[in-house]
C-alpha cells in the first residue's frame, strides 16, 4: 500500500496575505520567502530520505487553487510515487483530479477527501 511519507506544505487562504504574513513575521517570526507569500522550513540531514522542506504559504481568498471556494486549507503531503497512490485512490472511489503537474520541485497530483477539503500529494524530484 502506498502511503504518505511526510508533510510537504501547509497553505491556506486569506483576504488580506501580506497584513496576515506580516502578522506571523512579527509574532512568530516567520520571515517571508523572495518569491512568494510564505516560507519554506529545511528539516533534517544527510541523505535525501532523511531531509527536506515543509513550505507554508498564504493565498488569497479566491485562490482556485484549493478547489471549491468553502476550503480554507490545503496540506501538500509527500509521496514516494505519485501514480501509485493516485490509483489506488480512484481504485478506492476517492475523488481524483484529473491532472498532474511535473516541475523542478517534482510530481504533482490533487485528490478530495469526503468533507471537499482537496489535498495535494508530491512526489519530490531526486534530490530535493
């Protein structure tokens, strides 16, 4: 059974992110990523199946990126292989996004747990 292996980002929606980024930089002390709304924290050492990074971003409020509007949350959860777990998801009858998406940072896939919550699974690429 394919089975999620950690906990690749945390993003959730807000009607204003950069007051709410601001917010957390200054009493969490998160500091904001040069490239986005967030940050990404290094976790671990040695070797790729022992290390990595936890993102955590701000979207806005009308992102479509989490699906139907009512989800304030997505969590991005790590996999060792995507199209494994992809189906055997649909196998199980979950709702499956028709789509995945390939970059520098890995595999992407999108499936909906029965509340309408859509969760994001990563398949990281070699190395990172």
């Amino acid at each position: 059974m394919e089975r999620v292996d950690g906990i690749g980002g945390v993003f959730f929606r807000a009607k204003d992110p950069k007051a709410l980024l601001d917010w957390y930089r200054t009493h969490l002390g998160i500091e904001r990523a040069a490239d986005f709304q967030g940050h990404v924290f290094p976790w671990g050492a040695g070797t790729a199946a022992t290390h990595g990074t936890t993102t955590w971003a701000i979207f806005p409020a009308d992102t479509a990126y989490f699906g139907e509007p009512g989800s304030s949350l997505m969590v991005n959860y790590r996999v060792v292989d995507l199209d494994r777990m992809l189906e055997q998801l649909r196998a199980a009858g979950v709702e499956v996004i028709d789509h995945v998406e390939e970059s520098e940072y890995g595999r992407f896939g999108w499936a909906v747990d029965p509340e309408g919550n859509r969760l994001e699974l990563w398949q990281p690429a070699p190395g990172k």
